[in-house]
C-alpha cells in the first residue's frame, strides 16, 4: 500500500532529534509475526518505526532503514537510520521488551544527536 507524504513537508533531523528524543522515551510497539519462531524482518520493523515516529512527533512518515532483522528474545537490540530531506541522518535503537507468541514487543528510542549529511 503505498503511502502519500505531502511534499511540503519534510523532515529536519535536528528538530526532530529533539523531539524524538523527548518523545519516544519509552515509546513502545508490538507486531505479530507468523513463524513458530519470532522474527520481524528487516523491512517491516523499518516500516513499524517510520509509523510510530509519524504519529509520535505529528509529521509524516520519514525514510528509516534497518539493516536486519529483529529476532524475538528479550533484549535484543538492533539500529536502524532515519534519513532526513537533507540527507542528514538520525539513529534510532529498537529494543525487544517482551515476546507473547508470535508478537514481538519493542521500545524505539531516538538519539539525541544527529549525523551531518555527507558533503
């Protein structure tokens, strides 16, 4: 399903570092997942994020890549990038809280601090 992002708005890494990093504190999402063993796929946990940042800080959904895919056990850790208009990027830590079954809970957490973009 694809999704329609307004073109006026755009994603500033510095404003939203400080916003996501007030706001997704202990910012939390869950998935259910269809395997006998609990795993989120890369693709889908990027997806999952970008969501949860849009309707945590009010603006669209921003370009967040993860690099692997989020296995669930209690613990785990994984980052993923969210890359803004300006090509300056911000990291985000995904954190597996608890696995019911096949759904896998997770806090999101933003760094307070953003990357430059490449000169």
């Amino acid at each position: 399903m694809a999704i329609s992002r307004p073109t006026a708005a755009k994603w500033s890494v510095p404003a939203v570092a400080v916003t996501a990093g007030m706001l997704l504190v202990g910012c939390s999402a869950s998935v259910h997942v269809g395997k006998t063993e609990p795993k989120l796929s890369a693709e889908k946990l990027a997806t999952t994020v970008s969501e949860k940042l849009a309707r945590t800080t009010g603006q669209p959904e921003p370009d967040v890549s993860c690099p692997e895919d989020l296995t669930g056990k209690v613990g785990t850790t994984t980052r993923c990038e969210l890359t803004a208009d300006d090509g300056s990027t911000l990291g985000v830590t995904v954190t597996v809280t608890s696995v019911e079954g096949e759904q896998i809970n997770f806090d999101i957490k933003a760094d307070e601090t953003a990357s430059p973009a490449p000169n």
